[in-house]
C-alpha cells in the first residue's frame, strides 16, 4: 500500500510540474500604465471577439505584403493612463525596447495610420523574418495599416513582443535629449532629435542618454561632429 500511495504521489507531482512547465511555456504580453497591470496568454488573444484580419500592403520585415489576424492596439489600451505626451514602451523578449507616441498607437483615423497587434497562431505559423535567424516575428507584433514611412519609423514594426508599458516622453525621461528652447521647430536641429528618437534610440543611447543597449552611444567617446 506505501508503495502504491508513493508511485501515485510521484504521478501526481510530475503531472503538476508538467502543467506549470505548459504555462511557463505559453507566450503571453503585459500591458501596463502608471497604476495597473495585467497579463494577457497568447490562446486569450486567439480568442478575443475583436480578433480581425489586417491586411498590410507592405510590411517591412517581411518586405512583402502580409495578412495578419489582430486587435487594434487602441482597443488594448483603452482605459490606460494616457498624458498628452505619453509615450508606450514596446519590449521584446531579447530586451529591444523602442518607445512609440501614445497619440500614435491610440490613432483611428481610417486616412492615417492604425496600429494593431498581431497574434500569431501555433496552428497556422508565420514564416521566417527573411534574412535572419530569429524565427517568425511572432508570438506578438505590432503591425501599421496605412501611414507613410515618414510617419511609422521601421522600429515601430515592434516583433517579439513581451511588454507594452506607458511611460512618459523619451524628453521628460532623459532631459539631456532636449535642445534650446529658442531653437525654431521646423531647424534641422530638431528635425534630426526627432530621427534619432524615432529611428536610432531603440539601439542607441546619445551621451549617456537612453537605454538602448544593442549598439554604441552614438556620442561617446566623442560627439560625432
């Protein structure tokens, strides 16, 4: 009898690790703002009733036009925190962080650009990024119907997502970003901070500024000028 209760308990035990170890494995995404937080399972998207076909004329990383199915990231948000110049913070699983305009992503214009969240589906997987070695850009994407590359920087096209967490303007975060004040909007000047936040900062830091890690500082050790 001890040796039967023994060899059920085991069974018992390894089937509760196998199910923890399942869930571990299910991909899932955290949205969070200033106060909340919740996580979400990638079957928790492929059953969502606002779960729709985006179709993409030209998607960057793929370089070809793709169909997704995906919910309007102005959907997930709703409700969120948001200050005027909020920015949301996009994550991935490899800690690329890039910061998106609030104002953007919560854009429903059908003129301009929307952005959606893409859910890959394990039954029906997306193909392999051309030119890479990362596998699909799933489990999570942000993906842009409509919009002009002048508009939605290549870095927007956010892939392998864990987490989207609004935060406030990269320019209140790291004030060392910003230029004189009587510098005149439309100057070269701002024009290139502006490239830099939306182009180079997922990767590069300027003076110490940002968190960028996967390339150098763009001014250190010495200003490129």
């Amino acid at each position: 009898m001890r040796a039967l209760l023994l060899a059920l308990a085991l069974v018992a035990g390894l089937g509760c690790f196998q199910s923890r170890v399942s869930q571990a494995q299910t991909p899932s995404l955290t949205i969070a703002d200033r106060g909340t937080s919740r996580t979400i399972s990638q079957p928790e998207f492929l059953a969502d009733p606002r779960l729709q076909n985006v179709a993409i004329a030209y998607d960057p990383i793929y370089r070809r036009p793709m169909t997704y199915r995906g919910i309007a990231v102005s959907e997930l948000l709703k409700g969120a925190r948001l200050g005027n110049d909020d920015c949301v913070q996009a994550r991935a699983y490899d800690n690329f962080s890039v910061s998106i305009p609030a104002g953007l992503l919560m854009s429903t214009s059908p003129s301009g650009a929307v952005a959606f969240l893409a859910i890959e589906d394990p039954a029906a997987p997306w193909p392999a990024i051309p030119g890479t070695t990362k596998g699909t850009a799933g489990p999570f994407y942000i993906v842009w119907r409509g919009g002009t590359r002048s508009e939605i920087s290549s870095e927007y096209w956010a892939y392998h997502l864990a987490a989207l967490t609004v935060t406030d303007s990269p320019f209140k975060r790291w004030p060392g970003l910003a230029v004189s004040a009587d510098v005149p909007a439309g100057d070269p000047i701002r024009r290139g901070l502006d490239r830099f936040v939306a182009v180079c900062m997922a990767c590069h830091r300027f003076n110490g500024e940002g968190e960028g890690e996967q390339g150098p500082d763009l001014a250190r050790p010495m200003n490129p000028l």
